[in-house]
C-alpha cells in the first residue's frame, strides 16, 4: 500500500494519485490543519496512522516537502518504509526579490532539509529544482535542493516532468476563437504571477481581448479595459477557455515548470513566456520567449509573435506536449520507481 501524503489536492495532485491508485492501493493523507495551534495535533495523527498501517505501508509517496514530510522522512527509517518525495516549487527555489520560497521560513527551512535528508528518493519536476540558476532580474542566483543545502549535493533523485492528459486538453478546430490574449493561475495579488505587468501590456494593445483567469479578482480594480478576469474555475471548465483563446500569455516571475502553460498549448494556444524555470524549453519554437522583466521587451516579444505564422506555431505547441509532456510518459515513469521501492 502506498501512503500519499499530501497538504492540498490540487489538480496535478490529484492526477497523480488517479495514476497511481490504477496500480497500487492507496492510502490518502491531508496534512492542512487549519490553525498553526493544530499542526501538532496534525504531526500526531500522522504518527498514528503510519504505525497502526505499518505492515501494510511499502512507499510513503509525498507531494512537496515541508512540515508534513518531516515524520514521514525520520519514521520510516525505523518502520522499514521507503519515503518519496515530489518536488515541486518553494521546497527548492528561493527568490529573495519577490519574497518567494520556505527556505526564508526559519521552521520550515529545517522540516525541509530533514525530510530531503532522510527520504529515499526525490522526484523534482524539473530539473532547476535540482541545480539552476536564476538571472531574469538581472543578478545570478542558484537555486534547487543542491545549492540551497549544500550538504545534500549527493542526494539520490530522478527527474519526472509533469504529463498532460491529452484525452482532456486538446484542440477543437470547430470552435472560433474569441479570445485574444488568456493567462490562467493563482492570485491576482500574487507578485510571482506578474500580473500588473501583463495589464500594463494589455494597455499597449486596446483593441485585443484580455483574460485572466485567477482567485481574489474581487479585490482588484483595473485600469485596462480590455481586460477581463473571472474567478478560477474547476479544471475540468478551462479546456474551453483554452480552445477560444488565440494566445496563452505566463509572464510568472518563477515558474518550476508550468502546467497551466502545457494545457493551454495542448489546445493549441501559441505561447508567450517569460525566460524563467524550463518554460522556454517546453515552448521551444513554438511562441514567444521574453527575455526579462522590461515591459518593452515584453511589447517587442508579442509583437514579433503576432507577425509568425498562427497555425504553424499553433501546430508546433501542440506537438511540443504530444512529443515531451503526454501524461502516459509520467505515469510510465512514476510506476517504474514505484515498483523498484515496492518491497
């Protein structure tokens, strides 16, 4: 039995834990307590269930690492459980200009470097959660679990890109696009997305179409009039947004790797990304890549791409995630390492 650990079911969570409950049992456990006072409360449960299930657990499969991978990572030593970790964001990056990253959090800098420490294996997304560096404000910063813990340089892990359904986020050829311009993710307020650059953006083009699909958009008022943003809405509703859409604009900040980005070109959107994380590697040659954080370069970088073919970069989006990121090649991989651990 597989014990998944995890602190939110996010979409890519969830997918994961459909893959694997295909193959092995699973044993779910949400780690959220909802005040601090009762994270103690939370560590003790966990406890409890990891022993009472012991002769049943063979992998502790977590989603991130933080505090609720901490007992996990110590406990499995002395029950004789393999313990797996998913990296995925703020366990392995920390930009200090944006205020982005756990590492600037003294508790959970620790629970985090314990818990990479005493795992088995870590499976980061991608690889600048492993070692990279970062110069898109213009200063060099190395991040990943190598140089933010130096001392875990030597650390077992293999990288498994995040997949994408393609039975779910695929092109529609009937469908006329009305969309000009679409973002989709996170709080509008959130500094990491970058979304008062892209309103600055949509000012220098009046007469497209603006979207942002977000949470908190009641608590903004913007200038931009054609500009217009709904609340998040459930993964399964936003294939049609993609397929009305023209083009996918992730002007992120930092982005370990970019799920939202690969569904929109799935569904044939043309990309234009910021030159952060492994975004212009998944876009290739397939959009648009801005080079830093001036909003001229962001202009220039749209208005070349407005000038390209349209279908021909729509066809290559597509086969950019059909070729590198199809869902079946992450649960191929996920349920190889699995297996070798399956003890």
């Amino acid at each position: 039995m597989i014990f998944y650990n995890y602190m939110d079911f996010s979409s890519f969570i969830k997918q994961d834990y459909e893959l694997l409950k295909k193959h092995k049992k699973i044993l779910l456990f949400c780690f959220k307590p909802k005040y601090k006072l009762c994270t103690i409360l939370s560590f003790f449960i966990q406890i409890y269930r990891l022993i009472k299930y012991r002769n049943e657990i063979k992998i502790v499969f977590s989603q991130m690492a933080g505090h609720h991978t901490l007992i996990p990572s110590i406990l499995s030593k002395y029950l004789g459980i393999k313990h797996i970790i998913v990296l995925h964001g703020s366990d392995s990056i920390f930009i200090k200009e944006i205020d982005y990253g756990n590492y600037r959090k003294f508790l959970l800098r620790y629970s985090i470097y314990f818990s990479l420490k005493y795992c088995d294996l870590l499976l980061p997304v991608s690889r600048i959660l492993v070692d990279s560096e970062f110069s898109f404000f213009g200063k060099n910063h190395k991040q990943g679990f190598k140089n933010l813990y130096p001392s875990l340089s030597h650390k077992e892990y293999s990288i498994v890109p995040n997949g994408i359904d393609l039975n779910k986020f695929a092109i529609d050829s009937l469908i006329s696009k009305k969309i000009d311009f679409l973002s989709v993710g996170g709080d509008f307020s959130d500094v990491r997305k970058n979304y008062k650059r892209l309103e600055e953006v949509a000012l220098k083009f009046p007469y497209s179409k603006f979207l942002i699909v977000c949470t908190n958009r009641f608590k903004v008022k913007l200038v931009a009039q054609n500009v217009e943003m709904i609340e998040s809405i459930p993964n399964s509703e936003l294939k049609s947004i993609y397929q009305n859409s023209k083009y996918y604009l992730q002007f992120s900040l930092i982005e370990s790797f970019g799920v939202a980005l690969c569904e929109a070109m799935a569904c044939g959107c043309v990309p234009i990304v910021t030159n952060v994380g492994i975004m212009a590697q998944i876009v290739s040659d397939s959009g648009g890549v801005v080079p830093d954080n001036e909003l001229d370069s962001y202009i220039k970088v749209i208005k070349d791409t407005l000038k390209s073919d349209y279908l021909l970069l729509s066809t290559k989006a597509q086969n950019c995630i059909k070729e590198n990121f199809e869902l079946s090649k992450r649960e191929k991989s996920l349920i190889h390492i699995i297996n070798q651990y399956y003890l």
